[in-house]
C-alpha cells in the first residue's frame, strides 16, 4: 500500500512540472476529477482512499497530456501564423540570388 501511494504521489508530482499553461491547468483538473471519480467507484468496494489516490494519478496524467497537446497545437498555429516569409529570390538560409 505505501508503494502504491509513493508512486502515485512521484507520478503526480512529475507531471506537474509541465510546461505549458494548458498542461499545468489539465494536471490539476484531471486530477481532481480522476480523484472525484476513483473515490466514488472506490467507496462501492469500501477502498475509498486507494480509489482516489489511482483515480487521481490516472486523472492528472490524462489532463497532462491532453493540455500538453492543446499547448503544442496552439504553438503550432502561432508559429504557421507568424512565420518569417522571404520574397522570391531568396535561399532557405535567408541570403539573396545574386
């Protein structure tokens, strides 16, 4: 049972240390749901506590990588809108036709 906390609570912390704005905020709510839920579901069984602690770490690692990947998305469309555009005559390195 402490092996399961600890490794549920060494999950938890490292994915909380993600970079992104969307990452960070999916953590905290998948966490908080998987919590909610994994009590609920764990309280039928009369493992309230482990139910919250697994459904918590399941929880903030789903909402990591969803707000991970929103993060990366919306990096990526920031990036196509704001892309450097050469005119013609010009090499991919940036130096002109001569």
């Amino acid at each position: 049972m402490k092996t399961l906390i600890l490794s549920l609570l060494a999950v938890i912390s490292i994915s909380s240390c993600a970079t992104g704005p969307n990452a960070q905020t999916g953590s905290v709510v998948g966490a908080l749901g998987g919590a909610a839920v994994g009590g609920i579901i764990g309280n039928q069984s009369g493992r309230g506590l482990e139910g919250a602690l697994i459904g918590g770490g399941i929880g903030a690692l789903g909402g990591n990588a969803i707000g991970n990947s929103q993060d990366q998305r919306n990096n990526q469309q920031y990036n196509n809108r704001h892309q450097q555009r050469r005119p013609a005559g010009y090499y991919p390195n940036g130096q002109p036709y001569y």
